[in-house]
C-alpha cells in the first residue's frame, strides 16, 4: 500500500496540470436544438438533483441514531453547495473540455464561452448531447458529480468533522471524481478509447463512491460502542421514503444518460424499472429464509442494489438482462452488506460499500456479459469491463487514502469522543430534534 501511495502521488500532479489542447475544439454552435431532447433532459437533471436532496439525504437520516440525523441531512444539503461551485469553477471543464486522455482542459473555467446567440438562436453543444444546449449537458453531469461524494457519507457517518468531511469532499471531487469521469466518458478520455462500457455511472459513481466509503471507514475506525451498542435505525420511514425518492430519480440517472429521448432511453428506464424489482425480490427472499423475516430495510437496500447494478448496463441490456442483473446484485449485495462486513468487521455504517462499491462492481462486470449490440451498439467484453472496474477501483482507493490522511494531518478527521456520544447534532451544527 505504501508503494501504491507514493506512486498515485506523484500521479496527481501530472493529472492536474495543465494539458495540451486540442488544435480546434469540438464544442460548436448550432441552431440544431431538439425541443423533445431538451425538455426530457430539464426534467431528468432535476430528477438526479432529486435523488441527493431530498432523496439521499432522508435514506441515510433514517438509519442513523436520533442524535446524528441533522448532520447527516446536513451532509448532502452542504455537498450540494458546494460541488455546485466547484463544478462551475473548474470542474466540469477538467471533465468534459479536450484536453488528454487523462483530464481535461480549462476551455469551460467559471463556464466561459457557454453561448447563447440571441439574434443567431444558436447555442454552444458537447459532442455527447449534440441536441440539447451544452448548459443543459453541464447541469446534468453537475448532478452526477454532486451525488457520488454525497454516497460516500454513508461509509463515516456518526463520526468525522462537518469541517474535514467539506474538505475531504472539495479535494476528492477534483482530485478522484473529475479525472475518472474524463478516463469514462469524455471523448478522447483513455478507459472510453479501450472500450469500457459505462452507461451512466457504474464506475465513475457507485464503484467510486463505494471504494471511497470503504477507505474512508477503514482510516477513520468504527465508532465508539461498535458490535456492543445497538445502533439501530432512527426511523426508517424516512429510509423508505428515501428509498422511494432514489428509485423514481434514478430514471433520470439512468434513461436520462441517453442525451435524448429516444428508443434507447425507453429501454434503460425498462431496464431500470426491472432490475430494481428483481433486486428487492432477491433481497428479501434470502433474508425470509436466513432469518425468519422480510424487513423493510431489506427491501429498500435490495432496490438500491438493483438500481446501482443496472446503471452501468441500463443503455446496453435487454429485459432478460436486467433481471439476471437484478437477481445477482440483490444476491451478493446481502452478502456483502451482512455476512461479508460482519466477517471482516468493518464499520461501513450505512453499507455504502456493500451497496454502492460491490452493486457498482457487479454491474460493471455483467455489462461485459449482458450487453446487446442492438440496443447499445457494441458487444460487452467482460475482461475490458473488469480491467475498467478494477483500475477505478484502485486509483479511488489509493488516492482517497492519500487525501484522508492529509486532512487528518493538518486539521483531523474524527470528532472527540465526547462530541461522539453526545451526537453530532448538537456537538457540529448546535442543533437537535426534540
């Protein structure tokens, strides 16, 4: 790990610097708008905006202790802010201007030269939503980018800094999101030319996130009363309605990633709608026979399984695909967030890796062997999928471990264990639920 560490330092800097642009830029204006394309992809940004607040936020306030709910309502509502800001500034230009194979360049910084010509009706496109305005574009992967740290809060909840975790986020988004979403899917971007198949996040979000929450859990410790307090959910009508929330927004996440609405964004939200259902089945299924019971924070968990799983694959599978997605992301997703975290004693508090890391990497892999070219264009290569996953997976692992322990070095991760017991509402943020 040592090794890995300084070798994915002296990556960054090579990473961030400034890259050689390309002679002529492929971003144009065009009068060629579709009216159709543009509507669906208004309502699908605000679907996945929908899914961080309030979506994200109450499914987590729900399985946290009472005295930890306003702070982590206050995570994905700070996230929120704040990735806005950096998105504008800098980084939806590092992951979606020409630049190389590896990071963008700096043609979008504070968004300049997005144009609206009034007297010439044109505006400026990207070469991936080539008919519906670039600002339209930039907001919906500005969604994107805002939920997948807003996932990884689940991993360390109850226990870091609301100052370390802006921190963490703000550096994390730059230096781990925005270079993976170029490698994935920006043209030109080094994982896109090899041939890796990401509909619409599997690796750049879920995998990421997940890997990210893993780390984060690991460098941080498990909270105080770990395996000998009871830490059961505050209230898990949150959680479903959360759950709810998450599920109807992931068809903007998912049908959305089309750029238009056409036939192939009619099937992802089939192919959404099908592996979620599966999933949950799955789900409770092997929990009624383990332990007598179907819960209902086991049926949510399996429909957020479902739904992570099928992302990546949503664009390029059929029905019988998404069921067999949805069947073995709701298998192995039990697994991983019960057995799998009991056995090597982790404390990913709200399974952000056992959902979103293991779903992300399972859907990754079975895009590779689900994928049909008549829907999607290509033919899936589960060895590509597995190089593509894995390499996201350890560049997020060994960069967000660099990260974390410069932040615990200069200003520290993890709160006191006095402001631990007394929750982190009134320790943080001088606030409670009566």
């Amino acid at each position: 790990m040592k090794k890995l560490s300084i070798a994915c330092a002296a990556l960054l800097p090579t990473l961030l610097a400034a890259p050689s642009f390309a002679a002529s830029s492929p971003l144009v204006a065009t009068s060629t708008i579709n009216s159709g394309d543009t509507a669906w992809m208004l309502t699908s940004t605000a679907l996945v905006l929908f899914m961080t607040i309030p979506g994200l936020a109450l499914f987590y306030a729900g399985m946290v202790r009472k005295k930890n709910v306003l702070s982590t309502l206050m995570q994905s509502f700070a996230i929120c802010a704040l990735v806005t800001v950096l998105w504008t500034v800098v980084g939806y230009s590092l992951a979606f201007m020409p630049g190389n194979p590896y990071i963008g360049g700096f043609d979008r910084l504070f968004l300049d030269g997005m144009l609206y010509l009034k007297d010439q009706n044109k505006l400026t496109v990207h070469p991936l939503a080539t008919t519906i305005p670039e600002g339209v574009f930039m907001m919906y992967q500005m969604t994107f980018a805002i939920i997948t740290p807003a996932l990884i809060t689940g991993a360390f909840a109850e226990r870091m800094k609301f100052s370390a975790m802006m921190v963490f986020v703000a550096l994390w988004s730059l230096v781990v999101y925005v270079p993976i979403a170029h490698w994935v899917w920006a043209p030109g971007g080094w994982m896109a030319d090899h041939g890796v198949l990401d509909f619409a996040g599997g690796t750049v979000v879920h995998i990421n996130a997940g890997v990210a929450g893993l780390v984060a859990a690991l460098v941080l410790g498990k909270r105080i009363g770990f395996g000998r307090e009871a830490m059961a959910p505050h209230n898990l009508v949150l959680t479903l309605i959360g759950a709810s929330m998450l599920w109807v927004g992931w068809f903007g996440f998912n049908a959305g990633s089309a750029a238009a609405a056409d036939g192939r964004a009619a099937m992802a939200m089939v192919a959404t709608q099908i592996a979620a259902g599966m999933a949950a089945l799955a789900w409770i299924t092997v929990e009624w026979i383990a332990k007598g019971k179907p819960s209902v924070l086991g049926i949510v968990s399996g429909a957020v399984a479902g739904l992570v799983a099928i992302t990546p694959a949503a664009g390029f599978v059929d029905a019988k695909g998404a069921l067999a997605i949805g069947l073995i992301s709701g298998l192995v997703c039990y697994w991983s967030a019960t057995s799998l975290k009991h056995m090597l004693k982790y404390d990913d508090s709200l399974d952000a890796f056992g959902v979103h890391g293991v779903g992300g990497l399972v859907g990754a892999i079975l895009t590779g062997v689900f994928a049909v070219k008549e829907i999607g264009g290509v033919e899936g290569n589960v060895m590509t999928q597995t190089f593509g996953a894995l390499t996201t997976a350890l560049y997020c692992a060994v960069a967000t471990f660099i990260l974390l322990k410069l932040i615990d070095l200069v200003i520290g991760l993890r709160v006191s264990e006095e402001e631990e017991r007394e929750g982190l509402d009134v320790a943080l943020h001088g606030e409670r639920i009566e």
